[in-house]
C-alpha cells in the first residue's frame, strides 16, 4: 500500500470540522471545514414558493453553490462578471438541492422556502461533498429556527445527508480525495448517503481505462463508511448522537 501524500490510510477522512451558527444573520448557517476545503453552507427561510408550487400546500427547498475567485491556486473570474453560471456550478447546485430534498418532507414546511447557498472558501477536492454535508446541519437549524417561532410542526427533515468523493489513485481505492489524488485518479466517484443507508445518488467517471464492477462495490462500500463517519459528526455538532 502506498503513502497518500497527507499520510491518511486508504479508508481515512481528513480531519473535519463543523462549526454551527457560524453568521449572525441566516437562519441555519455552517463552516465546513474538511481538510484544507471550507465551504460555508446558509439556509434561509422565506415565506412563499415558486409558482409552479403555489397554492399546493407545501413547501420548497432550493441550492446554489459558488467558488470565491482565490478558492483556488490561481483566481478564477467571478461567473458574476461573465454573465452566466458555468455548467459545472449549476450541476453542483442540483446536487445538492437532490440530496438536501431527498430527507426534506416539503408539506412540512408549509409554503415557504428554504433557499441554500454553498460559498467555497478554499477548494483542495470534495467541494461538492462537503457542500452537501454542511448544508444538511445548516438546514436542520433553520427549520429549528421555523419550529421555534411556531411555523412548522413535526419533524420536515426525515434523516441526515452526507456525501463523500472516492476514487481509484495508482490502482488503489482511496476515500476522501484531496485536489493532488482527484487530480491523478483512474476512477472518480462522489456518493450521497441517508443516514439510514440509503443511496440519494451516485456519480462515478472513469478518468482513464473502465473501472469493472467489482471495482466500483469496493468504492461504495469504502464511501459507506466514511458517510457514517460523516453522519456521525453531523449528529455530534447538532448536539444528539442519534435521531
């Protein structure tokens, strides 16, 4: 088995850190820190919905997902400044709002939204992964925050979510990809998890030669156990263990 450049095991989350409430202003807010990758994950709450929802009795939840201009080695342009979302953001950002929506119960929520914004501050791989990780704690505190004023009642977030990238580097399944090992991988894979085990979505790309099958189970199965680990803290840093 060969050294990650980190030092990590193969099957070894970077170090992860989720600190809750982290702006003044929104009603759920979250810096993700997973390695060297923060995200800063917002919820806010506003009444009403799209009018594709209106007069349905339920409500909606919504993601979008940016990268600050020196996230990155070198600055990239504002897609503010270019006048329109590159695909790759507006992918991410269906992502996440999937995976927040597939443990929502939108009747829930009544006719209001919860809008998600996901601000990469720095970017070393899993941005995605990590978006969707914080946005889950930053979601469960705003809906807290609805149950606290008496617009909600019961429980609209049904589960947790979380999500982690896996990859296929030098022939060897590793978990948690920083930028260098994303970078070299053979194979490519980001996963979304329930905390319950079920699979919100899959995402795997063979960079070089096909992966085989036997190939992608031991990359879901190393990804199931980082979710739960990620699961684990996502509990830890809303102050309940369990559901």
């Amino acid at each position: 088995m060969s050294a990650r450049p980190s030092g990590r095991r193969a099957d070894e989350l970077r170090p992860l850190r989720i600190t809750r409430r982290y702006t003044m202003h929104a009603e759920g807010s979250v810096l993700i820190e997973a390695g060297h990758t923060r995200v800063l994950c917002t919820a806010s709450v506003e009444e009403g919905v799209p009018p594709f929802l209106k007069g349905k009795g339920q409500g909606w939840l919504t993601a979008e997902y940016g990268m600050l201009p020196r996230a990155t080695t070198t600055r990239t342009r504002r897609e503010a400044a270019e006048g329109k979302q590159s695909g790759r953001t507006q992918e991410i950002q269906r992502l996440i709002g999937r995976s927040l929506r597939a443990v929502t119960d939108l009747t829930a929520l009544g006719e209001r939204t919860i809008k998600v914004d996901c601000d990469v501050l720095q970017a070393d791989g899993g941005t995605r992964c990590a978006a969707i990780t914080g946005a889950c704690v930053a979601v469960a505190d705003a809906i807290e925050w609805c149950r606290d004023r008496g617009l909600v009642t019961g429980e609209p977030l049904s589960d947790s979510v979380a999500a982690v990238s896996v990859g296929v580097v030098d022939g060897e399944p590793l978990l948690d990809l920083d930028y260098a090992e994303d970078a070299a991988c053979d194979t490519d894979m980001n996963v979304v998890m329930t905390g319950a085990g079920g699979f919100v979505e899959v995402q795997g790309t063979a960079e070089g030669l096909p992966f085989t099958r036997s190939e992608m189970d031991e990359l879901v199965l190393l990804a199931e156990g980082g979710i739960r680990t990620l699961i684990a803290a996502q509990m830890e840093a809303l102050g309940a263990l369990k559901r």
